[in-house]
C-alpha cells in the first residue's frame, strides 16, 4: 500500500551560517537538526544534507569463562 504523502524528513546543518528569514535573522549552527519542511531548510537546501541513522550490529554473546565469587556453575 503506498503512502499518501511522503513523511518530513530529518536534515541536519552541514555547516554553521547565519541567514534571513522573512525580517527574523537566523543562526544555525553545524549539525542543528531540522524537518524537511521547515522554511530555513527550504531556503538553503545546500546547505542541509539528510541525517544518516547506523545501527551497530552487537557481535555474538561471549560466554564468561569462569564464575564469579560467589557464583556456581554447573
């Protein structure tokens, strides 16, 4: 089934700038974060790349070799 509308997206400041929006004057800093459709973001999209999620992946468990005080094993 296919989305009606795409979601906002998550970008994040590329660089440090400060720039005008309406008569407000804004300062954004290196690595603010933003939706897609907030009007900074529209205005300066070069200056906005989108936010990259990495997800470790943990190794596989390790059993401790000996126990511990107290602990018996069987």
């Amino acid at each position: 089934m296919a989305r009606a509308a795409a979601e906002p997206q998550i970008m994040v400041a590329l660089a440090s700038f400060v720039g005008g929006i309406g008569k407000a004057e804004i300062s954004i800093r290196e690595g603010d974060l933003f939706a897609s459709s907030d009007p900074v973001v529209r205005k300066f999209p070069h200056l906005f790349g989108p936010v990259e999620v990495r997800v470790s992946v943990p190794g596989p468990r390790v059993e401790q070799a000996t126990a511990a005080p107290g602990e018996e094993r069987p």
